[in-house]
C-alpha cells in the first residue's frame, strides 16, 4: 500500500474513535502487531499480539469508561509504512473524572495490516488518573 493509503486507513481508525463506533482497527489489526507504550511507568510494556493489544492492553483501558473511548485526531504526517498522528483524547471516566491524554502515535502499517503502534502520551496523566497497569495484567498480555 501507498503511505496515502496507509494515511487514509489509520484517518478511518481515529474517526471510528470520534464517533465511538466501527471496527476498523480491530479489522485491520495483524495478528501478531505489538502495541509499545513508551516511557518509563506502569503502563510501559510491549503488548505483543492481537489479543495481548484488544484484551490486555485495550481492555484494560475501556475498563475505565462507561462509554466507548473517544481519541480526535488532528494531524497525520505518512511516509512509506509509517503514519503519525497527533490525537487528543476527550473523556470522562466512571469515576468522573477528565482523561483528555495528548497523544503521539507512530503506526507501521504494511500491506493493509496494522503491524506496530508506539505510543507517546502524559504519562503523569495515565497514573494519576487510571492508576497504575496491574502487573499481573501485563504479565498476561505477553
């Protein structure tokens, strides 16, 4: 695929997101793609595999919300296999409180296959307000 088209596939997972409907990312998610959350908290791992990434990690996550999960996106930047894109999440928790997370993802898609998403976000923000990742959680995700 054309990083024009790897661009328009990785637009179509964020307006899912924005209007909390769809399956294209977990459509288009290769089987054995690694989800890497970068940094050095709890949340930091490299969920390796489809299940490890929709369940593990992403379950995990939707735990949080009553409601799907909203991320906006507002910019994309696609060479070759790789999209980034600046989001911004709009959010609130069960518990009432804001999650709205700036983030920066770096997608690899080949061949119309989701393959790696790193993740860069506010770190401080996931703990304070999520908590820290269970351990034992992680350790299931692979």
């Amino acid at each position: 695929m054309s990083a024009a088209e790897n661009k328009k596939l990785v637009q179509q997972v964020y307006e899912d997101s924005a209007n909390r409907s769809g399956t294209t990312f977990a459509d288009n998610l290769a089987d054995d793609a690694s989800w890497i959350v970068t940094g050095q908290y709890s949340w930091s791992h490299e969920f390796k595999g489809r299940e490890a990434i929709l369940n593990g990690l992403m379950g995990h996550f939707r735990s949080f919300f009553a409601v799907r999960p909203r991320t906006v996106a507002f910019n994309f930047i696609a060479e070759g296999d790789y999209v980034v894109v600046e989001a911004r999440g709009d959010n609130v928790t069960k518990a009432g409180l804001r999650y709205d997370n700036q983030y920066c993802m770096v997608w690899r898609v080949e061949d119309g296959r989701i393959r790696q998403i790193k993740e860069y976000c506010d770190s401080a923000l996931v703990e304070r307000v999520l908590g820290p990742f269970p351990a034992e959680r992680r350790l299931a995700a692979g």
